[in-house]
C-alpha cells in the first residue's frame, strides 16, 4: 500500500463515513442480528461506524471491534461509549495477525474493509479460522462500478473512475462489491448468498438526496480532488465538472443510483 | 426511426423476448393487479410477451393491448389464447394516433416501449388525456447503462454500448430507465414512484444465469453484431471478444447485474 489515497483517515471524511453509516443503517444493517451470548468478531471496525449498529441490533451478542488504527479504535470506542452501548470490547490489532485463538468466534462481520486489501482472498482465509464450524460471516461493501445517473455525464463517469483507480494504485479495489460471491466461495465458505442493496435516489426523497448523493457519494469523490489530480489520472477542469454534474443529479429531475453487496456465508461444520 | 436497429421483429428476437419474459416475471409483475372490472391499456403489447402476465395477474379486469405492428398484434392474441386468457382485446394502433375517447381507461400499463420512442415525454402525455382522473400509469423499462459484471471486461463494455448507441441512432434511449421519474413527473403525473428491480445473478442461480445473463441479455448484445459493425460503431474482433467476456460473467465464478426500473403514477382527480 502506498499513501495516496487511504480514506477515513482525515476529519473530513470521519465525519462523511459517519453521515454515511446514519442514512444506509436500515438498508444495509437490519436483517443483521446476532443471538444472545454469541460472541461476533467485527474486523476492521474503523472508526465505528458500523459498529454501533451492529452493537444496538444485537444487544445480548458479546462484540469485538479491531482495527489496524489504534486511532480509529479511540474513535469507535468514544462513539460507542457515548451511544450507551456496552456490549463492544475493542482491540487495536491487524486482520493479518489477530491474536486470537482457532475457532473462536460464533459470526465474523466485515464492513468495508475488503475494498483496501490487497489481498482480500487471504484475509478471508485468515479470518475462516478464527471462527467455529457452523458459525456465520457477513460481508458489506460498496461498488464504485454501479454508480449511473442523470443526467448522464461523461466528466462525472471520469471523477468516479478516478476514484477507483487511486484505490486500485493503494492495493484496493473499488469494484469489489460485485466480487463477493466468488470470494466467499474461494474462500470455502458454504451456502454463500449474496443481496445487492440499490440506493436509488430521486428528488421524492429529499433526505436521501442530501445524505447520499451529495453528501456520501458527491462528498467521497470531492475528497480525492487533489489525489488524482497530482497523480496525473485527470486534468482539474474535467474533475470539476464531473463534480458539478453529480451535484446536478440531486437537483429536481435527477436521479442517482448505486449498489452496495451484502454477502453471508457458514463454515462447514464438522462431518 | 431510421431501420438500422428495431427490436422486436425477427424471429430469434421474438424468442428472446419470450425468455425474458418467462424469467422476469415476478421481479418485474408481482405487484401489478388490477381490480375487478377495471379498463386497462396496455399500450405498445409487441408480440404479447408482458400480456400474458399482465392479464393472469388480473383475471377479472379488462384488458385492452394496442401495438404499432399489425404482425405483433397478431403474434400477441396467438399467444394470449394459447393461454388461455379471455379477459385481452387487441388492437393495431400507434400510440400517438389512439382511437379511443378521453378519460376512456382506469389504468395505463407500458412496458418496454418508451425506450424505443423519440418523444417519450410525449407518448405520455397522449396517453394521460386517455385516463380518467385517479386512475394510475405503470411504466417498466430496462437501463443498459445499469449493466457490470466479474470479470469485468472493456471489451463487454463496448459490445454493450453498441446497443446503446443504434438504439440512439434509431431514435430511441436504452438508458430510459433511470429517467422515468423526471418523465413522469414532466408529464405531470402525481405521487410518482419508481422503484428499482436489480437482476443480480451469480451460480448459486443456475437458471437465471441460463435465462437471463446468456439467453436474455448477451443474446440481445449478439443480436446487433452486423449492425453494429455496418454502423462503424465497433471493429468485429472487439465486439466478438466483448461477448464472450460477457459469457465468461456466466461462469462459476462470474456474476453479472442488470437493472430495471418501474415506475407508477397517478392522474390527479378534480378537485
């Protein structure tokens, strides 16, 4: 991984992954609920954005967020604090090398984080052992591929392109929400499903205009700006524009759709 | 409308049609019934593949299916009786040109037609004046635009904007879909709602891999090959690697998505 671009790690986009995590909470988090006394391993908790969902959905679950980031673990930790939530223990600790023992997790939740891997088959592969035969993971990401709009606009295709392909130069993958399902699989994860949750933004929905397209997705790609920019991938003026077309797909007769994956799978149970 | 590129009117194509819509019909037909003795246009049937569906789904309505093409209007009563289905009359009529009094229908159904017109905004304006205050329209359209897949592929890309732009070139819009709330809403049709119906398909489904992702939708790409090439849109070798990349989304480990759109609106009653 280089450094440029690795995002939730400016204030600025703390506080978009966090407008994020409050407007997407339903689609993507209600079906997610962990029985009481299961004990649910959250890898990559960020700064817990997910996290206090996952914590008030499954009140009587034992939860364990890490992160890579032991800023970002103060962070989640405070959010959670101050949410009364305290069914969440948190550790600083890296996806690679947890410290936990073989099989010792009922469910595993992952929320974002295999986007920035670049080896999100062998993270899958690591974290299958830590949980116990019968137990489940739940995977959620994005899609930066299934993003359309109108009006359409080919500058605004290129500030989205730009974005994904600074993931790709940091080792990450923008399009690998789509990917789900092949990397349950390969992972040897059985009974793999996966659901597309579409956000599909019209101005019927004005809250979801404000909190989504301008300031989740239109916000995320202004964020990259300067990234791509320098790294020669697009010229300023195209940038620009691209950003004031997607701001135009919030007005009255735009619309703005993109798709998030949600993927389950079970470990095997002993034969 | 230039004859470069008009679906619906070839024999191949007529079976396609068919497929899909054998396998979209609760994605896309579900929640459409109409209410005993309801008067229901359904404007622009082609050979009959939505009829079928629409009028089992409403046994006790009547169900009137007008088509531009006399050939189609006949195709489509063939496979109505087949049916067995009593509640359709058919008629060959053009939706600009409709024979019928004002206000004469409690509802309006199209589907997969808008796409092919100049004038959308104005097909539905000439179709308001036929319904009567408070009865509703139900829009349903694809958007290629909406289509990606793993593995992606530039070439699959291509082949499939080659779709996108005949359907252009012969006066129509193959990404109708994501723009039927502004064309509902600019035809002044109240409390307009679309709703998203995402075809998303990996090899836990084989059947729908079968009938949509190789049968329905690359199919459909395959089918403007020469046309394509004629037009100078794509060099025959791309377009021919674009589908079989698009069948290589077929595979066990390949996933494809596609997405349509439905909306429905009402006509507003007098006050």
């Amino acid at each position: 991984m280089n450094d440029v671009y690795v995002h939730g790690y400016d204030s600025r986009e703390r506080a978009r992954l966090h407008d994020q995590a409050g407007t997407l909470v339903d689609l993507l988090h209600a079906d997610t609920s962990y029985p009481e006394g299961s004990v649910v391993l959250e890898a990559g908790c960020g700064i817990g954005a997910q996290t206090v969902t996952l914590a008030r959905n499954s009140p009587y679950a034992r939860i364990l967020s890490v992160d890579i980031s032991a800023e970002s673990v103060a962070d989640a930790k405070a959010r959670v604090n101050a949410a009364g939530l305290t069914n969440v223990q948190f550790q600083q600790a890296d996806i690679f090398a947890l410290p936990f023992a073989p099989e010792s997790f009922d469910h595993l939740f992952i929320c974002f984080v295999l986007e920035h891997l670049a080896r999100p088959d062998a993270a899958l592969h690591v974290l299958k052992s830590l949980l116990r035969p019968g137990g489940t993971i739940t995977v959620i990401e994005g899609d930066h591929g299934s993003t359309y709009f109108h009006p359409d606009s080919e500058e605004a295709s290129k500030a989205v392109r730009c974005l994904v392909e600074l993931q790709r130069a940091a080792g990450g993958n923008a399009l690998i929400g789509r990917q789900l399902y092949p990397l349950l699989v390969e992972a040897s994860f059985d009974a793999a499903h996966v659901a597309p949750r579409m956000v599909y933004v019209d101005s019927s929905k004005p809250e979801l205009v404000e909190s989504f397209t301008k300031k989740t997705f239109t916000a995320m790609i202004e964020g990259v700006r300067e990234s791509a920019i320098e790294a020669g991938i697009v010229q300023a003026e195209v940038f620009d524009a691209g950003i004031r077309a997607l701001y135009r797909t919030a007005e009255a007769d735009g619309v703005f759709c993109y798709t998030f994956f949600k993927a389950v799978g079970e470990k095997a149970r002993r034969a």
